[in-house]
C-alpha cells in the first residue's frame, strides 16, 4: 500500500501515478489518498477531463460510488490556474487528456504541490493510452493496481471491449469491458463464445 513521504519542510512538490486496467480501483485509490490529505489538512483541488460524463457532472467517482467534487476540464492547460494555496490536485481519468498535460503536472510539482493522477494505462488494443506512458516517466511514486481477471481469476492488466466499435475512447461500463489477463486478452472473443 501506498504511504505518503513526509512532507513537512520539504520545498518541490512532486508526482504520483495510480494507473491499471478498467475495473482495477484507480479512482478508489486516487480517492482514498484524497480523503488522507484532507484529514492532514491538505488543500485539495480535484480535475477530470470533460469528456468523462458517465456519472455526475462535477464528481470524481469510483464503480463503488464513493465520491470527490472535480472540475471538468476541456484542455489540461486549465488545472495551471490552480490557487497558490492548494496543497494537492488531484487528476481523474488523465489518459483522455492532451499531452501538454505532462508538462502542466511538472510545472505544480515545481511550485510545490503534490500532484495525484489516475488513469488507464494501456486502451482496449492494450497500447499505451495518451499522455500515460510520459506521466509514468515523470513520476516520483508509480502505483499500478490489478483488476481480476474476469475468466481465470488472475490478475487483470488489459481491458477488453466487448464489442467491435473501433473508436479509442469508448466510454462504458461493464457490459461494454471486461478486466482480463494477458492470456485471456490474448484469446479475444473465443472466451465469449461459450
Ligand atoms: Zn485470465
């Protein structure tokens, strides 16, 4: 389990990824060292990207329903105008935004603040997913969570589309994804056969 380094007297913010396939408590994560900066004191300022409406417009939320107030943002540019006073900004679904994103993230590291970003890491063709694989690059602390997977019972890296829409960004929930593993990815949709 993740443990914060002691802040106190420290000058620079920094970095910390929470990534994982669909399914695998990324947003619970993010939420859950959220609600442990709040019990410190800490001065929270959550984002996500505008695209992500599943749930309530201005809420982070998690498939548990567990929740945080989050600002829905078009471009990441947006999260630089943050107040001098937040301690920590939080960044829900970070895979959808543009890859600007990577510099804005070190730019609050620099003034100070702890920034905590979940997203996925790898899309349904398990390839990379936008901005990811440079946050993970640039991160202090990296936490990579595990589904299961949803036909053997090991653990879930890759998130497998259900249907064949092509299209990246494809939100939906579970009867449109399934959290498998490597070998059952790599089987596609024999597995839904039978
Ligand atoms: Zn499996």
């Amino acid at each position: 389990m993740f443990l914060e380094p002691h802040f106190k007297g420290q000058r620079s913010g920094w970095i910390e990824v929470v990534c994982g396939s669909m399914f695998s408590g990324k947003t619970e994560e993010l939420i859950r060292r959220l609600k442990r900066a709040r019990i410190a004191g800490q001065t929270i300022e959550v984002f996500k990207p505008k695209i992500d409406t599943r749930y309530a417009d201005e809420k982070v939320v998690s498939h548990d329903e567990n929740f945080f107030l989050a600002a829905p943002i078009a471009q990441s540019a947006a999260i630089l105008k943050v107040a001098d006073t937040v301690n920590v900004v939080g960044i829900d679904e970070a895979q959808f935004f543009d890859l600007q994103l990577v510099d804005h993230v070190q730019e609050l590291a620099n003034r100070g603040k702890r920034v905590i970003i979940a997203g996925l890491d790898m899309d349904f063709r398990g390839i990379p997913f936008g901005p990811m694989p440079h946050l993970l690059a640039v991160a202090e602390y990296i936490t990579k969570v595990h589904a299961i997977c949803s036909h053997c019972g090991n653990l879930a890296t890759h998130s497998y589309r259900l249907d064949d829409a092509q299209a990246t960004v494809v939100l939906g929930e579970k009867d449109r994804y399934e959290a498998r593993c490597r070998n059952c990815y790599g089987m596609g949709n024999i597995l839904n056969l039978h």
